[in-house]
C-alpha cells in the first residue's frame, strides 16, 4: 500500500470509512487475532467429549 503519494483523508472521507468498518463488523465480526483463544473453546470442546461418551 502506498503512503507517501496517497492524498490525505478528508475528515468526511475518514466518517465514511469508519461508518463502513463499524457497518461491516456488525454484520461480520473480525476473527479474533492469531494466539487469541475464543471463549467458546472450551466448552465447544466439552460438549463434544460429552457427546462422544453418551454416543
């Protein structure tokens, strides 16, 4: 991506990027970063031992 040769935001550019982002993260949320567990796991992986045993 280029930095120096790009023309700055305008701020209204900038409120309509965001809007856009927030939009977006509504409907889709990011994946958490890599390394970060999500707090489901855990019983995710449980409930399929469960499941398993009763089987």
């Amino acid at each position: 991506m280029p930095h120096n040769d790009e023309k700055p935001f305008t701020m209204a550019e900038f409120d309509a990027e965001m809007a856009a982002i927030r939009k977006a993260h509504r409907e889709r949320p990011l994946p958490p970063p890599p390394g970060a567990r999500p707090k489901l796991l855990p019983r995710q992986h449980s409930n399929v031992r469960s499941e398993a045993i009763l089987e």
